[in-house]
C-alpha cells in the first residue's frame, strides 16, 4: 500500500494510502509503557478510522509477508474512531491482554493485518518498516500532507491520535578519509538532507547545536577526532553524529602524562567516592605516557610499523564519561569508576575501525561500558576492558562487519576490548610472574575449544585509542551470551538460557518444580543432587540418561579436557558461561524437545602455565577439581564419575583430542622436553602450530603495547619485549612438547584413560580411492570393530553382537565409519573411530541467495534454494547426511531419510525456514550479502564435509553455478537452471559471468538457436565508446580469461565463424554468424565471449544441436 519510499539515515519513510482500519502506530524498543506483567514489550496500536464499531475476530497480524495467518485476532472490537493495543512480545496470549506469538525486529521487517480470508491485506508495511530506535515509535503522522504519512515519533502516543512525524537526517560526511596521517590536512563536512546546519566538536563530546557551527573547512595539523551532526533548521528532527578520527602516528611516539593534561585529560583519576587510584602514593594513579627505556631500544619506523601492525579502534566521547569527577551530583566517569556497572553507567559514544593496509573501516555509535570482574578492582585494575553494547539506545542494532577470519558471522551485537588481567600487559605481580606475560592465552584456549568442535567466543587483536591517546592492545571477542547463541545456533534469543558461573543471566530461573515451566539448569542440579551413579533413577529414568537429555556431554568432556590440558587455575568455581536452546518461543513453557546446556571458554588467561607443567596429582593437575554445587563446573565432573560408563566416554572423547592429529596431538618423534617447535612442520606439534600463529598476529605490536602499559606496576625499564619472546619460546618449545602426554598421564591416574592401547588404522579416515583395504593394530589385547556406526562395547561392557574380531585387511567400499577398540578381557580400550568416503560424486551444484522471480517451490513462492548434483552412474543416498550455512555446526538440516539424487540427476533444497512446505525444506535462509554452504556427513566422532561453496554479495535472480555441471568453476549464470543441467540442451544457449553483473557492463547475447544450418546473431554492448572493433572469442574448454592474442576457435571447423566485426562508435556492435551443416558438430559445448579493446563481456555456453 506504500506508493512512495525514500532513505535517509537508512530510515524508509513512505506517503501510505490506509484503509478504515489500519496500524497507525507500533513501538518495538518501548521503554515507557510497561504491558500487565510489568515487561516493556513491543507494541502495535491498531486504529478504525471509520464511522462505525468493527470486530476484528478472526482478523490476523503478521511480520512474516510469506504466512499471512500468523497470529489471529479474538473476537475484538473496535468503536469508530477508537484504538486497539496488541503486545507483540511472542508470548501468545489473548488475556488479560493480547499478546501475538512474535515480536517485532527493531532492525525493521515486513507488517501486516490481514482480512478474515487470510489472503486480503487489509495494511502492511511493505517490504519493511525502516530501522527503529530507543524510546521513538513508528507509524502514521502528518506532514503537511492530506494524506498520513510514515514516521518516527519522538514522543508515543499510544491509544490516542498520532501527531507530527519527525525528519530523519542523513549522516554528516567528510572530505578526508578517517585513518592515519602525517601532514597537515582540511576536513569538510557536508550532509543530503537540505535545509540543515552542521555542529561539530574536537574533544571527544556528542555534538548538537550548542557546539561549534560548521563555517569552514577544520585545519587537522595534530591527532583529531571530529564529531558532527546536522539538525534541520526550525524542525524536529532525528540525527545521530558521525566520527571521523584522524590519528598522527609521530604524535603517538611523543605521547605524555603532561601532554594528555594539556589537552584536558585529568592528572589524577578519582573514584566518585573520592579516592584516587594512586591510594596517595602506595599503587600507580593516571597514566597516559609511554616507556622511554623502551622506546629508545626502536627507532621511529619500527615503533610507528608496531603501531601499524595490526587494525584500530579508536573509541570517543567526552572526557568526563571517561574520567569525570564532579561531586556532588555532576558526571562521574566509567574508567575511573571501574567497579561500578550496569545500565547506569553505559555512555554513549564512538567506535572506528582503522584499517592501515587500506582495507574496510566502519564507525558506528554504540554504548561503552567497563567490562570485567576482578580486573576492575582497586588493587588489580590498569588497562581496563571496555564492553561495546551495540543498541538502538546508542545508535544502530547490529554491527554488520567481518571482524574475524574464522567465522563467516558478521552480526554482532556485544563485543569486548579485552585489556586482560592475569598474565597479560597490563596485569599486576612481581617481576618473576610479570616475564610471563603473552596477552595471548584466553583467546588460544577459545580457538582450542571450537578445534576440538565446540563453539566459543571468536576473537582478533586491535590496537586501542581513547579520545586520541594510544591506549593499548586489546583482544578484541564476542561474549557467549543468549544473542551469541542465536546468531550462531538459530532461534530467537528469547529462547535461549544463559548460564555464567552458575547463575541464570538470562532465561528461565524458575526452580526444578515449578508446576508448568521449571528451569533447566535447576533440574540438571536437582539431577546431579541425586547423584548420577549406575542404578540411581530420577523421575523413572536413570540420572545418568537424564543429565545427558539437558546437556551436551561429548562438549562438557570436551570443554573439562580443555582447562585440564591449559592446566588453569582460576577455574572451575568461577570463570565459566554455559548456553542452552531451551525454548521454541519466549514462553518458558514451550520446551524444546532437543534443548543440550553447550559450554563455552570464558576468561582462561591462567593457563598454560610454568609451575607443575609435568605434576600428575596435586593442584597443578587439573583433573584433580571438585565441585560441590551448581556454582562450580565441576559439580558434574565429580558426580558423573559415579557412573561406571562415563570413565570410557571420557576416555574416547580425550583420545580424539589426543591422536590422530587431533587438535592436542603431538608427534612421539617431537615429544620429549624442550623439542623446539619449527613452524615449517605444523602436523608435528598441532598446539604449538596455532599457538604460533595467533603469536605471529600480535609480535610486530609487543613494542608499542609494552611501551604502554607492561611496567604501570614496576619501574620503568623492568620489563621489555625480550620476555614476551622468550616465554613465548618456552610455551613453544617447553610445553607445548610435553602436555599432552602429560594430560595422558593424569586422566590415566584418575581413571579416566585406559592403559591398554587403543588400535590404529592405517588411515584415519578421509577420502580413499577405490579398492581400499582397512588394516588396524593394536599393542595388545583382540581388536573389536564395527561398521554401523555402533560401539564395538555395549553399556555395561559385554561385547556387541555385530562387532566382528579383526582379522586381516577390510574392503571399504562405500561412505563407512569404522570404530574400534581393543579389549584383554578385563578392560576396553578407548574408542578409535574414523569415517572413510570413497570418493564421494556429489557437489553444491547451483545456489540462488535472492530468489523473485525464477522458480517457485511446491507451494508456490519464490524461495531461495541450494542444488545438489550427483555425478556418478548410481544413486546416491542422502540418508545421514547434512546442509548447513554454520560452519561450527554442520549438522543444521538433516537430509529426510530415503531421500536420494539419481544418477547424474540433481535435487533442489529450499532454504526458507519452514519445514511446513515440504520435507526438502531447509531450516535455514540464504544470505544475500554472501555466507558459506557446506553438505555434511555427520557422525558421533567428526564432520566429513563432502562439499562447500562460500559465496559474496548475489544479485536477485541470479544463480551461482558450477559450469560444466560438478566442476570447480564457479560462475554467476544470468540464465539460472534449477534442478537442472547447468550446460545448455542441444540447439540452445546459457549467459554466465565471472563477477557480479552489476561489475560487469559488457554484455554479449545471442539471437538465435545454435543450431545447424541456422544463423545466430553475437550483440555486444556496454563497451567504451570509440572501440575500432568487437572480437568474439571462444574455446572448447572453459576460459576464465582470454586475450586478442590467445583466442582459439569454438569448435573445428568453426574456423571462419570467430571474427572481428566493427564497433558502431558507442561501445557496441553485432554481426551475423552462420552454423555449419557439419553433423559431426552435434553435441559440441562451446564457451564465448566478447571482447573490445581490453574489455571482456559476460560469457556464453551453447550445445550445437542438429
């Protein structure tokens, strides 16, 4: 019903034509108007405008353009001229009040009310309403106009009439990119939207109109942060500030405790209560100066190339947020107010991303807040951590950005700048504990944790500013919370509970017995109170299957492995978070049926230590911890080796960890203490390979990090980038070389590992060729294997009746998972256990990430889709098998059992989210803006990917092909064919293109079948004007690249077909060019393109048919 849109500030605000009743108003980050459980959920106010009463019984609300029925009205009526308000909170209730069963997305979606027929729309806020913000509702308004029209509206008005809607204004720009610089520059500002005037400021403060007007250029000769908003004159207006950050590396060299006060920073740092962080004298107070005994071991370029080595963030706002002290009642600052947290001392600010290689930046509004517990304490705290809360409150919803290399995730919601505390720069101690600092350990046991197929926080390194001043190196990471999960898992994060140390964060805390809706995590403590011992039942089921119903236990072995191999001490009564998809919807009520407590590394900065490394027993053993309540990890540790099964479960969940290149494995050869680590062999020492790696990223920044802030506790001088590099050497090569026989050993001596040895294959799986023989080996003891994916050991340890004795060399003929374990007649060995594919033929075969218009699904709607080619002379089953757009958890989709691609035959997957429509329907969407899609073989031990194809921005209608079909060429196909070959039938003809076509101007199309005896007709177009001449071009085998000097013919005999033909002066040409009656062309496949003067235009496949 919109008949106009325009965007300003990425706000859509639209001239609408409504019927009598209509949605006239909607709030979807209300923070006023609490609903009767006290909640401040969304809300949507519907209007008659019309002259009589109308019941909306049997009416319906949507946010979904695709189900129209999804929450019906009750009978409800509306007197004329009156409203109706509707919660949009999911809960789904329809007293006391109506609540719908979704709520609305302030990052804006499609809205509708639908007629009784479920069909007629009756209003809509088509395709999607724009971003919405804090406090500021969005719906119907004047304008001046006769007609309403959309906006925002500063002040909610809900159940009563709508008045003015506020203008959006577009961002301020500037004329000099935000970066690094080294002579003096100009900036200018300027903004679309007419009408305006611009302020601005140069201390890190929000700009609005009592602060400098914009007049003329702003000389930048020194480090700069400008800030700038527009305001449209004499109006009511909705205006967020840009930041640009202009940083003088030179500047930064010569930064001083003096030099910071002079421009306004505070000489001192007081707590609201008054106290200085210098306790008058006895611990360090501000700093903002630089180490001269170290920077004088560098010169000028290595200090400013350590200052480049990696990005920047460069956070503002005023100093008084930062540091402010301004009793009684005035503006007290979050930094030196570090123990002080909470929405009450979130500030809004800045945030850029400096990019010094030249890459992609961003700046966003967010909230900063000081992050940490310990940390911030008045005898720990230093380089603090600062939380970036990335709310509608502060500026936009989501931070859309590749901020990680390891995960294809780009939202983000919450991340950290991690400063660290223990065994970081920054970290308090005496000298002897100090020269182990690395900065590095944290995040290595979270890249630890997602190698051995868990999921954690991914994290990056940043240098830091604040307002200007150098401020650090920070670990920059997300935080595993209830919006982590979902962005990662799928769901809303309503549905989801989260756990830190114990306590509910967010989610359902209701006791075990609550009546209708109990907490998870209170029935898995009640659980583990009863004990989990063989024969101990809870609610008629054994404990031991109860606790394994709520959690995850193959993560949970995996995640206490982890913290035993790191060997940390601060931990398990603290430092652990935990995530569970509890609930179909918000209502704590509404179970889902596969929900598992997954666990996830939080805050291991003690670990890989330097005292006991080789101690088996004793506190430096790990596997010694104990937990007597919920509070504490290892509660279920302690527990769950009451069981007599989980000693052997723990034992094959160490030996895939430990063996066979698993991510703790470490070659016997390079085993013994200090083996030194060479890079140039990573498979000898997996560990020490990533923990290398992740050392390499941070090494060029350690004389600038170090400079700053590794002797705030100690005199100038006492440490220096020397002892980062020799404790990272002796992590290298000290214990790296021996811990993971070390972690053998002690799970050994707490039963947790058997000391028979398990078999060995003589392939750890993967893909083989055909004919492959399976040999295994074993020190001791009668191999039992198995190939149906069963354990070779049945619970309680009899051995299973289909496991066959190892005798001589096994057959593997098709796709098999092969487990076994050796057995002496008393004990079982652990489980070695590894999937064979023989060679399997199946590919992503097309993709379309933005379908309108080019196929619809069984019922009728243009869905996207993923297509699967087998190519092979056989069916191919797809039974235990996968789809999957998250490469941390590839088994997303399941194939349907029975499903099955014939014979050099495809099949089509809709990604769509509604299992509703069919059973190829995938619970996944494609994205657009560009994602990795990968088919699975999933099994209890690994994730065999059989294919993927990771993807960048699509263009609708598009697909993404391989062409020829199964190939590893994959092109942009104009001409989609879904569910069908991507090489044209004989006689016709397929447009492809190597980029976007929106990159690609240049366009050759064909009139006419390729066909003999017939004339086709070459059009090129789009070329650059004044070009002498168009070549065709063309080849037999498929050519990504061609040159006037490399062409060849399409196809003997077609010799006199391929010619060059004039250009008509603008760009483009054509010509006419026969087929040969020559039979024995049938059935040839050609490629063609355009080419003039340098350009190529999209390419051509044609069949020549008879």
């Amino acid at each position: 019903m919109k008949t106009s849109c325009a965007l300003l500030f990425g706000l859509l605000c639209a001239t609408t034509t409504h019927a009598q009743v209509r949605i006239s108003e909607f709030h979807t980050l209300n923070l006023t108007l609490p609903d009767s459980q006290g909640n401040l959920s969304d809300w949507i106010e519907i209007e008659n405008t019309g002259p009589s009463t109308v019941d909306l019984g049997g009416w319906y609300l949507t946010d979904n353009s695709a189900v129209l029925t999804l929450w019906a009205l009750p009978t409800t009526t509306i007197p004329a001229g009156g409203f109706l308000l509707v919660r949009a909170s999911g809960m789904d209730l329809t007293a006391p009040e109506l609540h719908t069963n979704f709520s609305l997305s302030s990052n804006g979606e499609y809205l509708a009310l639908v007629f009784p027929d479920g069909l007629t729309i009756a209003d809509e806020y088509a395709p999607q309403y724009p971003e919405q913000f804090s406090g500021i509702s969005y719906g119907l308004g004047l304008n001046g106009q006769s007609q309403p029209a959309e906006g925002h509206f500063l002040v909610p008005t809900p159940g009563a009439t709508n008045g003015q809607v506020a203008q959006a204004v577009a961002p301020v720009e500037y004329t000099s990119v935000r970066g690094f610089y080294d002579a003096p520059i100009s900036v200018g500002l300027s903004c679309t939207t007419p009408n305006v005037l611009m302020y601005y400021t140069l201390d890190g403060t929000e700009p609005d109109e009592t602060k400098t007007l914009y007049t003329a250029l702003i000389p930048v000769t020194t480090t700069t942060i400008v800030r700038a908003a527009a305001f449209v004159i004499g109006e009511e207006s909705i205006t967020r500030s840009t930041t640009s950050s202009y940083i003088y590396l030179n500047d930064v060299l010569n930064q001083s405790d003096a030099g910071a006060v002079a421009q306004g920073f505070p000489a001192d740092w007081i707590s609201r209560n008054g106290i200085d962080w210098d306790f008058g004298g006895s611990r360090p107070g501000a700093t903002y100066g630089l180490d001269s005994t170290i920077l004088a071991q560098y010169t000028t370029q290595q200090l400013i190339d350590s200052l480049k080595a990696i990005p920047t963030m460069s956070l503002s706002m005023s100093i008084d947020d930062w540091f402010g002290y301004n009793p009684p009642d005035g503006l007290m600052g979050i930094y030196v107010n570090s123990e002080d947290q909470g929405p009450a001392w979130d500030r809004a600010g800045s945030v850029e991303y400096l990019d010094p290689n030249g890459g992609n930046q961003f700046q966003l509004n967010c909230g900063l807040a000081i992050q940490g517990g310990s940390s911030t304490g008045s005898g720990l705290r230093a380089q603090l951590s600062i939380a970036l809360k990335i709310r509608t409150a502060f500026g936009p919803s989501k931070l859309e950005f590749p901020l990680f290399d390891d995960t294809l995730n780009d939202d983000f919601e919450y991340l950290i700048l991690d400063g660290g505390n223990q065994n970081s720069i920054s970290s308090p101690g005496n000298i002897s504990y100090k020269r182990h600092t690395q900065s590095l350990r944290d995040q290595f046991t979270a890249d630890l944790q997602r190698m051995m197929g868990g999921l954690t926080s991914h994290g990056t390194y940043v240098h830091t500013y604040i307002n200007g001043l150098y401020w650090g190196l920070c670990n920059l990471h997300e935080r595993p919370d209830t919006r982590w999960a979902s962005e990662y898992f799928g769901g809303d994060d309503l549905e989801y509970d989260w756990v830190k140390e114990g306590g509910i964060v967010a989610g359902n805390s209701n006791p075990a017995n609550h009546p209708s809706a109990p907490g998870v995590l209170a029935v898995i403590n009640e659980i583990t109170g009863t004990g989990m011992g063989d024969g101990v039942m809870y609610m008629g089921q054994p404990a031991y299957e109860a606790f394994q119903d709520r959690v995850n236990l193959a993560n949970y072995v995996d995640y206490m492995n982890l913290n035993f191999y790191g060997g940390n001490t601060d931990w398990p009564h603290r430092n652990w978070m935990a995530t569970s998809h509890s609930r179909l919807s918000p209502a704590f009520g509404n179970l889902n049926p596969d929900q598992e407590f997954l666990f996830h590394s939080w805050d291991a900065e003690n670990c890989l230590g330097w005292e006991g490394v080789t101690s088996v027993g004793g506190f430096y053993d790990r596997t010694q911890v104990v937990g007597s309540n919920g509070t504490n990890i290892a509660y279920y540790y302690t527990e769950l080796q009451a069981n007599s099964e989980y000693a052997l479960f723990h034992a094959d969940r160490a030996h895939r960890i430990l063996f066979n290149n698993g991510p703790l494995y470490v070659d016997p050869a390079y085993s013994a203490p200090g083996t030194v680590f060479d890079p140039a062999f990573p498979e000898r020492n997996r560990p020490a390979a990533h923990y290398h790696q992740l050392a390499a990223k941070i090494e060029g920044t350690i004389p600038m990090a170090f400079a700053r802030w590794v002797n705030y506790f100690l005199a100038p001088g006492t440490l220096t980038p020397a002892d980062w590099f020799i404790e990272r050497d002796r992590i290298l090569n000290d214990y790296f070389s021996v811990r993971s026989n070390v972690l053998l050993d002690q799970l050994r001596n707490k039963g947790l590992y058997p000391n028979i040895v398990a078999p060995t294959f003589n392939q750890h799986g993967g893909e083989i060729p055909l004919g492959f023989n399976l040999t295994m080996s074993a020190p001791a003891g009668t191999i039992y294997y198995t190939l149906d994916e069963s354990d070779p050991r049945l619970p309680g340890g009899a051995i299973n009746p289909t496991a066959s004795v190892y005798s001589t060399a096994i057959p593997i003929l098709d796709l098999t998972t092969a487990k076994a374990r050796a057995y002496d007649g008393i004990e079982w060995s652990a489980l070695n256990e590894a999937t064979f594919s023989v060679g399997l033929p199946l590919r992503i075969n097309e993709i379309m990430a933005s379908n309108a218009t080019t196929v619809t699904d069984e019922v009728g709607q243009f869905e996207d889709y993923v297509e699967l080619y087998n190519d092979s002379p056989t069916p191919v089953e797809l039974s235990g098998m996968y789809l999957s757009d998250n490469p941390a958890f590839p088994a997303k989709w399941p194939f349907p059992n029975g499903t099955t691609i014939p014979a050099g035959g495809t099949i089509l997957i809709w990604c769509d989210e509604d299992a509703t429509d069919g059973p190829l329907h995938a619970n996944f969407k494609l994205n657009k803006d560009g994602e990795q899609i990968g088919l699975y073989h999933t099994d209890a031990a690994s994730n065999l990917q059989i294919d993927y194809v990771a993807f960048g921005p699509q263009t609708t209608d598009v697909g993404l092909a391989r062409i020829p079909d199964g190939s590893n060429n994959l092109l942009a196909l104009l001409d989609p064919t879904p569910d069908a070959s991507n090489i044209p039938v004989q006689g016709t003809s397929l447009r492809y293109d190597m980029s976007p076509p929106t990159l690609n101007p240049r366009d050759l199309t064909i009139t006419g079948n390729p066909v003999l005896g017939q004339t086709m007709m070459f059009d090129y177009s789009g070329g650059t004007p004044g070009g002498v001449g168009v070549q065709i071009l063309g080849s037999t085998t498929l050519r990504l690249s061609f040159s006037a000097q490399s062409w060849v013919i399409l196809v003997p005999g077609f010799q006199s077909l391929w010619t060059l033909f004039p250009a008509d002066g603008s760009g483009s040409g054509s010509v006419l060019l026969p087929v040969p009656n020559t039979p024995g062309l049938i059935g040839m496949t050609g490629y063609v393109q355009g080419w003039l003067t340098g350009e190529f235009s999209n390419g051509v496949v044609l069949t020549i048919g008879p």
